[in-house]
C-alpha cells in the first residue's frame, strides 16, 4: 500500500500531511504501507515505512504498489500515477479550486485562469481514479456532480451499486483515540505577553484568503473592554511547506491589528508552525478556540480540520456558521454559531464562551464520531480488497466527444 502526500512529512506537518500520517497509520495495521512525501520526510512512522517520492523516485514507488492513495493534484502531475493500471485512491477531500475563487487582491482575470486550471487538474483526477475519498456527505454530493459531468457516472458504474458507494465514500478528517496530553509548556508565560490568568481565544492553523481573520481582529478588539485580559493568538503564520507562500489576507490581519492598538497586546501572530506532536500544548493552554469565515461557496463545501483540534481538546468553539462542521458544533451544543461578517455577534459569543463554557461531555459524541479508526473504514474496506472502477476497464467515449457527434 502506497500513501502519497504533496507536503512535509515530519515535525512541523500541515492538514494534508497530517491526514496522510494517520490514514497511513490506521491502515498499517492491516497493510504493509509505505507513507511518502513528494516534499521532505523526516523521523519515523509506527504503522508504515517512510519514504521520499521526490527526485524520480515515484514511478519505483508506484510499481512496488499494489493499491496507491493519491491526493488529486499529484495525480494529475504524475504520468506514473495516471497510466498505472495499479488500482488508485485519489483523496478530494479539498476542493482546492473553490479555494482559490478567494484569492485576496487579485485581478479577476488572473484568479479566472488559477481557477480554471484548478478545475482541469480535479478533472484529470476524476477521470483516472477507481475510488474517492471526500470529507463530508455535502461534498460527496458537490463531488459527484463533477464525476458526472467528466462522464464517470454511467452505466458500469451504477450497475449493481446504484448510490455510487463503491466509487464515492465519506472519510473525513479525524481525530486520535486517546485526549490530548500535556508534553511541555504551550502558550503561557512562553509567549511574551500572554499570563497564566489571561482568556486566550485560539486561531488553530494557518491564515488563508478564504478566511475571515479581520472580523475576529475586530472582535476581539471591540471585546477587550469588557474583558482587558482577553488574547487571540493565531497559531501559524508560516506554512511549512515552502510551495505555499503566506497570503494577502494575513498581512492585512497584522496592519489591521496595529491601527487598532491591539497587537502584541491583545492579539497575537505566532511566526512559525506548531510542531505536530506539541499542538496539544496550544490547545491546552486555550479557553475558547475560534474559526471565522465569510459567506462563500468554498465555506459550503469545506471541512475546517483546525475544528477537530478543538472537540479533540474539548474547546469550547465561536465558529462562523455555513458549513457542515459547525452544524454539527451547534447540534452538539459545544459551541457558538454566528453569521458571516457580524463583528457584533462574534463578540458576544466569545464572551459567553469566556463566562460560561460548555460541559466537557457535549464535546465526546463528535469526539467518538471521528476517530481515525472510524472515519478511515471505507478506504481501509477499498485497500484491503483493491479493484479497478468498471468503466475504465472498457473503451468508452467521454461525454464531450459523444456530445460532438450530434
């Protein structure tokens, strides 16, 4: 079993490589996996040997396969991944191209082709795969509208599976079986400006243009003169992989900041990125965690992991409301739900959250809801028993060229 991933594998890992981390691990207990990064690779793996796929070394790696989990965009720049024959998992989990309609301060025209080549890069990778992973049932539905549109829902594909189960499956982010541990200190009396007895409100990851950062610089600003001692800290303003430069909207999140007089007083940017195995710290040290975004499309169809980290931690949450993570977060209980864009009320729910937090048990049932064993079932059922998807075992013609012919 081959596990591909397009960041750093090591100490300081993002979302997609921390996915690819514990995915690797649930199905090391029934596989030999090999886990391997395109980027850089460091340390060691419980469940799977770790290996580089950068350099040419891929095309090795998928022939010593017999079964290849793959995130889209590598299978589209992989000629390897795209002509195997070897039966391939491709993880969509992030309709990465909804992202990029946000780009921050760039010219229409610019963001239109980042978009577009996005979209035929998702497409390629629809086209090959014989299996999908995405992260909630919105997106399975987002998702397979897009395979139908590429021709992959047909007729070999329904036959004897008419809900596309075997084609589509919901395996979300997830979270470790076991509560998070203190392993040193985190945030107090580390940071410069942060006491043991301050309310610290947590960004967890990183500033991204299709969030709302400024709105919760305000917030918080408007909030500490009822509450002197609140501080936001956002955990990570660097990304770590090098491909990823910072962007446009965490700049404006620091000169935001700064004209409000409240940074490095009430609001704080950490410069770096948490090493994966001490976030626990981080969390640990927090009294509300908190995620805002505006009112868009990629919102609809995101699955925000930084939200996991805090049912992991038992945080209670303030979270912009529109989609399926903080419906959840709102059945539950565990935290506050407000509307895009509304200062006022972002306000006022972390106050509440501040005063009255929420019992630590309405955070369990999300908790048990997506432990990594759990959510990883589909894929681990695929792997276990690789096949290839039905309609690319037969010559067919694609919608566009049966459309052609009139």
């Amino acid at each position: 079993m081959l596990v591909l991933t397009t960041d750093p594998v090591g100490p300081e890992m993002p979302g997609p490589a921390v996915r690819a981390w514990h995915l690797a691990e649930v199905l090391g207990r029934q596989l030999d996996v090999v886990l391997a990064s395109t980027v850089e690779v460091a340390g060691a793996h419980p469940n799977a040997e770790l290996a580089s796929a950068g350099g040419g070394a891929l095309p090795a790696l998928v022939d010593a396969a017999d079964v290849v989990f793959a995130p889209s965009g590598l299978v589209y720049v992989s000629p390897d991944l795209r002509g195997s024959l070897k039966p391939l998992a491709v993880d969509i989990y992030d309709p990465y191209h909804l992202e990029n309609l946000e780009m921050a301060g760039a010219e229409r025209a610019v963001v239109d082709r980042t978009v577009t080549r996005l979209a035929g890069v998702v497409n390629a990778a629809l086209r090959r795969g014989d299996f999908f992973t995405c992260a909630s049932e919105r997106q399975r539905d987002f998702w397979l509208g897009s395979l139908a549109a590429v021709g992959r829902v047909n007729p070999y594909t329904y036959q004897g599976d008419p809900l596309l189960q075997r084609l589509v499956a919901v395996v979300p982010f997830g979270l470790p079986g076991s509560p998070p541990q203190r392993h040193g200190p985190g945030l107090r009396g580390v940071l410069p400006g942060i006491g043991p007895d301050d309310k610290v409100v947590l960004w967890g990851g990183g500033v991204y243009d299709w969030l709302d950062p400024l709105s919760a610089v305000r917030a918080v600003a408007r909030l500490r003169r009822r509450v002197p001692h609140v501080r936001l800290v956002f955990l990570g303003m660097h990304h770590p992989n090098p491909a990823i430069p910072e962007m446009a909207v965490a700049g404006e999140a620091r000169r935001l900041a700064q004209e409000l007089g409240v940074a490095g007083k009430n609001v704080f940017f950490n410069p770096g990125w948490v090493p994966y195995e001490r976030r626990s710290d981080y969390l640990l040290d927090a009294d509300v965690a908190l995620s805002t975004h505006l009112g868009h499309l990629e919102t609809r169809y995101s699955f925000r992991s930084r939200v996991l980290d805090y049912i992991w931690a038992a945080l209670p949450m303030v979270l912009t409301g529109g989609d399926s993570l903080a419906d959840e977060v709102a059945r539950e209980g565990a935290g506050v739900v407000v509307p895009p864009g509304d200062v006022e009320a972002l306000e006022e729910a972390l106050a509440l959250m501040l005063a009255e937090p929420p019992p630590a048990e309405r955070f369990a049932n999300l908790a048990h809801r997506y432990r990594w064993e759990r959510v990883a079932e589909p894929l681990v059922e695929f792997c276990r028993r690789p096949r290839r998807a039905p309609d690319l075992l037969v010559e067919r013609a694609g919608p566009d060229e049966l459309a052609s012919e009139g």
